[in-house]
C-alpha cells in the first residue's frame, strides 16, 4: 500500500514537472538546455533631412509587435531632439521634434530581435470596408475588366482570385491588356499601388505591406508586398511571383495601411537601413529588453509603415 501511494505521488509530481515544463518551452520560448542559443538581429535606421533653421519635426514608423519575431531592444539616438513614441494603428509612430535647427540633420533608430515562433498570428483587424472602384480612363477600364473577368472565371475565393491576377500580370508573355496594365514600372511600388487600385475595381481591400530582407552586414531596401483581406484575416502575396505568405529570411517591420497612397518613411525626407546579425544564449535574451509575458498571449500589431522580415532597416 505505501508503495502505491509513492508511486502515485511521484507519477502525479512527474506529471506536473512535465506540464510545466511543456509551458515554459512552447508558451514562454525558454530553451530546453542551457547552452541553446538564437540568432539576434540588430536593425539600424539612419535617418536624415535638411533642415531650414525653425521648427523641425521627423516622424518614423516602427514596429510595435513584429509577427514571429520578438522585441529585444531599441534605442533612439539623436541631438538636442525631445522624442515620444505613440501608437499608431498595429505600429508605433517615433516623433523628433525641436524648436531650432538648421542644415543637415541626422537621426538614428536601433533595434535588436529574434526570431520567435510563438509569435505569428492571424492578422485580422484592422478590418476593412470594400473600397469604391477607382476610375480609370476609358482604354484601361475596358483592359482591367477583360484581365478581372478572366480571372474571375478561373478562382474561387478572394486568395485563389489575387493568386490567379498576380500570375497573370506577371506572365513573361503577355496580352494586350496585361501590357497595357504593366506600362507602370514593373515590380515598383507605383506598380503594387496599382495593384491595390485593381483589387479595388473588383472590391477586394487591399494594402502595401513594405518588407525587409534579412541578410547579415548588407544594407537593403524595403520590398512592397501586398496584402488582401478575405473577410477574416490579411493574406500576403509576393507581387511578383504570386507566391502566398513572406519569405522566411524577411521581417515585418514596418507599416501597413488600408490604402496605397502614402509612404510614411518617406517623412523623413531620407531613410537608410543596416543590419547585423549575432548569437545570443536563449536565457539571455529571454530576460532582456521589453519584459516577455507571463501568460501566453503576445497580440499582432503593424499599420502605419509596411515591412516584414528577419532583422534590418532599408533605405527609401
């Protein structure tokens, strides 16, 4: 009889220690042995603009919560510049303001994170309303109502819609009216701005996603990606290639919008990216930069400056 009841207890013990320690590595992202380590990407951001001796503001969008990535750090480096951060939408908006300047003004952002898998989730809000079609002269509107009726012939849903209408824009041996379409250039962001105003015409929402590739010590540029809503969640596609979703060594760090029109890096007047990358201990950056949740609940957010990726900064 004390036997059983040892082994009971030491069954119920294990079964605990087992449990908590199925929690502390799916839920909370801790390592398994001392010794594992993640990679760490620093992202740098310099910004600069010409200033005419008064008043001088910069504004920059950055993330607040990268999806599948987790915030270890960031810095704001600047002179005599007073600096408040504010959400705004899925993302944060970084405000430099001063009373005097004049000539040449440079400002840095600096970030560090890594990758975390319990950190994607679908991307439902904000949720859209169907956009009023835009008008179009009168060549381009019969062009894009013979590509949408095509390839509303060959879909099923809004994704399978957006995928066939990418695949089509982007055939290496186009119509006439994929050419007449594809005047813009192809693969710019005027060209995925046009993109949206397509979706539009079909009332699809749809919006420029900025992303950034992660490649260790290389400077890069943002990438327009596009986003389409289904009525549940937003869809990424890559506007070249139709492919579904964001490529694994990219990051999402920056805005998205309901719209195409505005480019808020741009702010800045000039922008420019670098990144890096490093080894950290999993226990380190577990208990570094902005406190990780105790319960497992990390919310997605992302609006006013479009970008996803691994870890860096681009130039506009």
């Amino acid at each position: 009889m004390k036997k059983a009841r040892i082994y009971t207890i030491a069954l119920i013990l294990f079964l605990i220690s087992g449990s908590l320690m199925y929690y502390k590595v799916t839920k909370l992202g801790m390592p398994l042995i001392p010794s594992q380590q993640s990679d760490v990407w620093v992202v740098e951001a310099k910004l600069q603009f010409q200033a005419s001796g008064g008043p001088a503001k910069a504004a920059f969008y950055i993330p607040n919560d990268p999806p599948g990535f987790v915030r270890l750090n960031e810095d704001f480096i600047s002179s005599n510049y007073g600096l408040a951060t504010n959400l705004a939408g899925e993302n944060r908006k970084a405000e430099w303001a001063v009373r005097r300047a004049k000539g040449k003004q440079v400002l840095y952002y600096r970030m560090e994170f890594t990758r975390d898998s319990g950190n994607v989730k679908a991307r439902t809000l904000p949720r859209p309303t169907y956009p009023q079609a835009p008008v179009h002269d009168d060549t381009m509107q019969a062009a894009i109502n013979a590509v949408l009726n095509d390839v509303r012939a060959h879909s099923a849903d809004i994704a399978t819609f957006t995928r066939e209408l990418l695949v089509r824009l982007n055939n290496t041996n186009p119509d006439q009216n994929i050419s007449l379409i594809n005047k813009v250039g192809h693969g710019s962001v005027e060209w995925v701005r046009q993109l949206v105003n397509i979706l539009a015409t079909a009332r699809i929402p749809a919006r420029i996603v900025y992303v950034l590739p992660l490649q260790d010590l290389v400077a890069q540029s943002l990438i327009p990606w596009i986003e389409v809503h289904n009525n549940f969640e937003w869809i990424a596609f890559d506007p070249v290639t139709g492919q579904r979703g964001f490529p694994r060594r990219h990051s999402g760090l920056a805005d998205r919008r309901r719209s195409a029109g505005h480019h808020p890096w741009r702010q800045a007047r000039r922008s420019r990216f670098s990144m890096s990358r490093q080894s950290l201990h999993r226990c380190r950056w577990l208990n570094s930069g902005p406190a990780r949740p105790t319960l497992p609940s990390w919310t997605f957010p992302c609006s006013p400056c479009r970008c996803r990726h691994r870890t860096s900064i681009a130039s506009s």
